[in-house]
C-alpha cells in the first residue's frame, strides 16, 4: 500500500508531500490545479519516461518519491532480497530524480539502480489506470493473469511454467547430445586413426630413458669393449699388470711386519686395495667380452626413438601426453559407439517431458475456457450502472502454434461499447476514461483475488454523471474494501464515499505557479463547502452546502463503513 509520495519541484509543483490511507483516496481540484500533474508523477515513479520538461521552472532536479507498506506482499520482498535490497521495517521507498539538464536516476531503498528496477517493483504494488500506456490491463500477460486466478487455475499455470521447463530441458539435453554425436561422427575417422597409431606404438610412459641408455650403448659398442680391455689389462690381465704389482708389495709388506708387527696394517690396507683391483679388472674384462656389437638391434632403436619423437610432435609435448590423449580419444570412441543408446533415451525423455506438458497444458486451457465466459458475464453486469449499457465483452483465447511456457494459448480481452460493433482489444478502446471504468469493472469482480494493493484511476468519470456516477462511486467503494484506491475525480459523487479527500489547488510562489495539497477533514466544513463546488452550485449556498451534507451522510450511513479493510 501506497502510504506516502513526495514530489519536489515536478511541473507546477514545488513541494508536496501526501499521506494516504487503506481504502478510498481522492483527489479533487479545479480544472488546471494540478491533479493530474500528481498522475503524472506516480506514472515516472512506476517507470514512465523521464523527461527534463518535468523539472520545475528555475529548480535544478525534479524529484519523486513513494513509501510502501509492504504488509502481505511476499512476492516483492522476496524480489529486494534477491536484489540485495531488502525492505526495512516492511516499508519500501521508490526514489526517481530528473535534472534539468536531462539526466535522471534511480533509488530503491537508498541504494542506486537503473530505473528499470523502480519501474518494475513499483508496478507490483499500483495498477494506474488513466492516460498512461504503461497500465497493466493493456499487457496480453497481465490479461492471463487475471483471467487465470479468477478461474482459480494458478496453480494449474504453475504447473504448465514448470513442466515447460522440464520440456525445455530435456530438448536441451537432446540438442546438445546430437550436436555432440554430430562432431563425434565427423571426427569418427581421425579418431580411430589417432586411437590405431598410440595404440600400437604400445606406449611405456618410462621407456625413454632405457631407450636412449641401450642405444647409446651400442652406437659406442667397440670403444666400449676396446677401452674396458685395457682396463681389465691394466689392473688384472697383462703383464705387470697393478694387480701383480700389488701382490709383490703384500708379499714385501708380510715378510717386514715380522720385523715390526706395526706395519701390518699397511699390509691389510695395500692386500685390500689387491682384491679390489682383482675385482674390477675381472669386472672390465667381463664388460668387455659381452659388449654386443649389433646394428640390427641399434637400428630398432633408433626406430623406436623415431616413433616416440613423430608421436610426441602430434600429441605431446611429452609421451605421457601421448598417452593420455590416447586414452581421451578411446572414450570419445566408445562415446560414439555409445551415442545410438543414449540418443534412444534422451529421445524418450524427451517425450515424455512433452507428453505431461500437453497434459497440464490441456488442464490449463480447459479451466481458462471455463473461467473467460463468466468473468466475461459478471463484467458486462457491471459495465451498465458504469455508463456503458451497451458494452459486451470477449475474452478470447487465441491457440499458440505450440505450448509455450504461459500454456498453449495467449488471452486477450475484447469490448464493444456499442451495439451492432465487432469487439476490439482493450488497447483500441475509445477513450483513458472508458479503460478505467473496464478495469474498475473487472476489479470489482476480482477484488478478492488480485494481489496488486493499490489501484489508481484517471479520467474515470470523462463524460459522467447523474446516476452513472452514483454507479462509479458504488463501485469505486466496493473495490475499496479490498484495495487501496486512488482516484482524481470531478465528481461529488465519488469524493464523498473517499475515506480520505485530498484537495489541489494553485497559487503562485516567488513568481511562479505552483500547487498545493490539504488533507480535508471527513467531518469538516472545508470538505462540505468542496463538495458543493464539485455539485456545480454555489459553495456558500445553503443548497449547494445541503446537497453536498446529503451525499456526505449517506456515505456516512452505509457505503464507506466496511470500506478500506486494505
């Protein structure tokens, strides 16, 4: 609910600041006093474009402001938090400001957005109703809407909304495994080369290493063999070989430690050094008589060598890449020869995805049927105590080509305001002032199901009075009952049944015109004389002043008690 709005400095107006309550609000004035320059701000608060025209003369910024009461609207306050704009208190505040030079921003709860989000939130809690394009009965989906919880089938659009995602889905799914299948298909051939060739090079992920020691081995085979028969020569093997050499001294070393028993650790130390060298001649000797001199086998692996370097340049830069881009194309192999059996099944989820779509998409439609010739009956009972006896409405369901997210058929409301014409959309319907009184028809029928709290009308009395706008007043206040309502009207009839009367009027301020705002008391004398000028008489006359107490103790005796529950 709309509680307050504050405007500083938009057209004529320089600094206002309103309070509303539940239930009914007008807004009464002379022509010209600014009523619907106070329209025209609540229409840029809930998204109407910003233009720097709107700025007061001589003011640097046109700024406006809404404070709502958020009290049973659930749906908005989750909708700050995923904002990361949460209400405080259960109050939100829509800020929008124009400046002179053209520019213009945006505030939720103090925090600034584009102006896209204030539009948006704002549209959640008012339905205006007047001159403005924006006003949500001319939206095709806001038609559904309403059509859809006074068939009480919302519950069954929620359905059709989740089933379509699951559809969606799952058609996703299938695309994206075909397209998958698609490349697979087109690179089938390279893989299995790729897969043939790692696959019988039989890779060992240590082998190069082992590869290169034995290859160099052999591609030095006789200076290896040549070398290591010299050192057999030298320490064990030839002629005066060190071998022998040490020998004599162990023997030299035996016979002059019995001359000094001291020396017998050099004798152990030089008889050790004896064997070692034994040892490794025996050794050497050994190595060379089994170096293997074998250029077939130093071909092979120098081939091999030649493999791994080719296999390495395509899938490296290192063998265990090679590998493991062997073993990713062998599961993109078995993937496609896997393909037809996964495809089989997406397939028939696929189905059945679209099979329960259609089936609560049936539901759906059926109760839309159902509930669009009643609504569109209990309307045009309305539609004739409004000033349109001869007014009929349609609500037609148009077939969509497929089931969409919304179900398989869009809604659009038609009227005819006079006999013997075609009905048209709402959008082409004559005058803001008939709009206003469809809509405020269909509130009336569905006051207890819409969940936008606050509705304003303009121009909603064009063209009435006498006992049609005894009509509209009725009705205005039954719809009150389950709303808070805004009205800017020129008729006594509904300024008396308001709760609160809100009067315009226009002075001048250091030069300039500019509009202000009282609040009249229900019981009061101002409000009496207010009502009497709306009658067309004399506000000092004392018929004038009778006829507006009549129209005021008669809202007082019945029509305004219950009103305004919010």
């Amino acid at each position: 609910m709309l509680i307050e709005l504050r405007i500083r400095d938009f057209a004529v107006i320089r600094d206002l600041r309103l309070e509303l309550g539940p239930g009914l609000n007008v807004l009464t004035g002379e022509t010209g006093a600014g009523k619907s320059i106070i329209v025209d701000a609540l229409a840029l608060l809930l998204g109407e474009r910003a233009s720097s025209q709107d700025v007061r003369s001589g003011a640097e910024r046109a700024v406006v402001e809404g404070v709502f009461d958020l009290a049973g609207s659930a749906g908005v306050e989750e909708e700050l938090d995923e904002l990361g704009l949460p209400a405080e208190d259960g109050l939100l505040i829509l800020r929008r400001e124009v400046q002179a030079e053209g520019r213009n921003r945006a505030w939720v709860n103090g925090s600034s957005v584009a102006a896209a989000v204030v539009g948006t939130l704002g549209s959640r809690l008012v339905d205006l109703h007047g001159q403005h394009d924006h006003q949500t009965l001319l939206r095709r989906s806001a038609q559904r809407d309403i059509l859809d919880a006074f068939a009480g089938a919302e519950a069954d659009a929620r359905r059709v909304t989740e089933r379509y995602r699951d559809w969606r889905a799952a058609r996703e799914a299938l695309e994206a495994h075909r397209e998958r299948v698609r490349d697979l298909s087109r690179e089938a051939e390279l893989l299995r080369f790729q897969h043939e060739e790692i696959t019988a090079a039989r890779l060992d992920p240590d082998e190069e290493e082992s590869l290169e020691a034995e290859a160099e081995r052999l591609a030095h085979s006789h200076e290896l063999a040549s070398e290591m028969g010299r050192v057999h020569e030298v320490l064990y093997g030839g002629e005066d070989s060190l071998s022998e050499r040490l020998t004599e001294l162990v023997r030299l070393l035996e016979r002059e430690a019995r001359l000094d028993p001291a020396l017998g650790g050099i004798r152990d130390l030089v008889d050790d050094a004896r064997h070692t060298v034994e040892e490794a001649g025996r050794r050497a000797g050994d190595y060379a008589s089994g170096v293997e001199h074998d250029p077939g086998r130093l071909q092979a692996l120098e081939e091999r060598r030649d493999l791994l370097f080719r296999l390495k340049r395509k899938y490296g830069p290192e063998l265990a890449d090679v590998i493991a881009t062997g073993a990713r194309v062998a599961g993109e192999i078995r993937a496609l020869e896997e393909a037809e059996t996964d495809l089989s099944a997406l397939e028939a989820a696929l189905d059945g995805a679209h099979r329960r779509l259609l089936e609560v998409a049936d539901a759906l439609s059926r109760a839309r049927a159902r509930g669009a010739g009643e609504l569109a009956r209990r309307v045009e009972q309305i539609l004739p105590a409004l000033g349109m006896p001869g007014a009929r409405v349609e609500i037609a369901l148009l077939p969509e080509d497929e089931v969409g997210p919304a179900g398989g058929e869009s809604v659009e409301y038609r009227v005819t305001l006079n006999e013997g014409f075609a009905p048209r959309g709402l959008a082409r319907v004559a005058s803001g002032g008939e709009l206003s009184r469809v809509m405020l028809a269909l509130k009336t029928v569905l006051a207890e199901v819409d969940r936008i709290p606050t509705l304003i009308f303009d121009e909603i009395d064009a063209g009435i009075g006498g006992a049609v706008a005894h009509g509209v007043a009725e009705t205005l206040a039954t719809v009150a009952r389950h709303h808070q309502v805004f009205v800017i009207t020129h008729l006594a009839q509904v300024a008396s049944r308001a709760r609160t009367h809100l009067l315009v009027e226009k002075g001048v301020l250091a030069g300039v015109a500019a509009a202000s705002v009282s609040v009249l008391a229900p019981e009061g004398e101002a409000r009496t004389r207010e009502i009497a000028r709306m009658l067309g008489g004399d506000p000092d006359s004392p018929e004038g002043l009778d006829h507006a107490r009549s129209l005021l103790a008669a809202r007082n005796g019945g029509g305004e008690r219950g009103a305004g529950s919010g």
